[in-house]
C-alpha cells in the first residue's frame, strides 16, 4: 500500500475473534493494523506496546484491528492462535486471516507490520518490524494530535 491509499475491507476473513469489524465501522477514528503471526518472535515482543496503545489513546479515538497472517501450514491452527490471543491479552478485534485475502488486499509481506490511518481511513504510515515502534509511536501522537511523552 502507498501512503494516503483508503484503508481496505477485510475480505476472506476465516474468523473474528473479539467482535467482528467492517470498514464502515472505522470511519471518524484513526486506526492501526498490527499484523502478527503466533510463530513470530518479533511480533509477540511488539504485543505489549500495541496493547499499551489501544487501551492509552482509546479516549483519543485510536481502534486497535489486529490481523493474524499465517507463515506456514502449522501458523493455521486455530486452538493455538487463540491460546495465544489469550495468552497476550489482546483485547481488540483480530482477523485470522488463513486465506491471506486481507494480507493481499493490504500488500502485506511482513510481520509483525504496522499500518496506520487516519480517521479518514487514508494510511499515513506504514512500518515493518519490532524496531519501528517507536516511528509508529512518532506518527500515532501526530495522527492523535497529542505531545509526545519525554
């Protein structure tokens, strides 16, 4: 996806855990999409920040919708992607996506990989890998139009 492209649906979804979620739904709020896989390393060391984020700035807004991308055959199963969901108190909707149809509908390669919206659904950032949370945070405080914390 390129910068201040719309935010995309959600096709092919396998399931919903923690409610379900449309785009018609995100209108008027800024939105980050955390894709993450459970056999991924990096992507379960960003968890905390993300839910850290999603409970500090809700008054500010800020939807959480994380998207499950499987990186192998054994990435699949269910039971172990919501013992895990669990397991890191993610709260927030998440999107098995098995199929890879929101992965593709989002050109997404990477996890863990950060999407960021503004509440005119128009991605202002994008970022892949645990080190780019903090230019992540950098561009949620400007989106939020909050002072950064020192």
């Amino acid at each position: 996806m390129r910068l201040r492209e719309e935010l995309p649906d959600f096709p092919g979804i396998t399931e919903w855990v923690n409610g379900q979620v449309t785009k018609a739904d995100l209108v008027g709020s800024p939105v980050l999409v955390h894709f993450w896989s459970v056999s991924c390393y990096m992507c379960k060391e960003s968890m905390p920040s993300v839910n850290e984020w999603r409970d500090k700035y809700a008054a500010n807004g800020l939807k959480v919708i994380g998207i499950h991308m499987p990186r192998s055959e054994q990435d699949m199963d269910m039971e172990t992607i919501k013992q895990t969901i669990v397991e890191h108190n993610l709260t927030h909707p998440i999107a098995i996506d098995n199929e890879m149809k929101t992965v593709d509908a989002f050109q997404n390669e990477y996890v863990p990989a950060f999407y960021l919206f503004d509440e005119n659904l128009q991605l202002r950032h994008f970022q892949a890998g645990e080190k780019g949370l903090n230019l992540v945070k950098k561009r949620l405080f400007r989106i939020l139009g909050i002072e950064e914390e020192s």
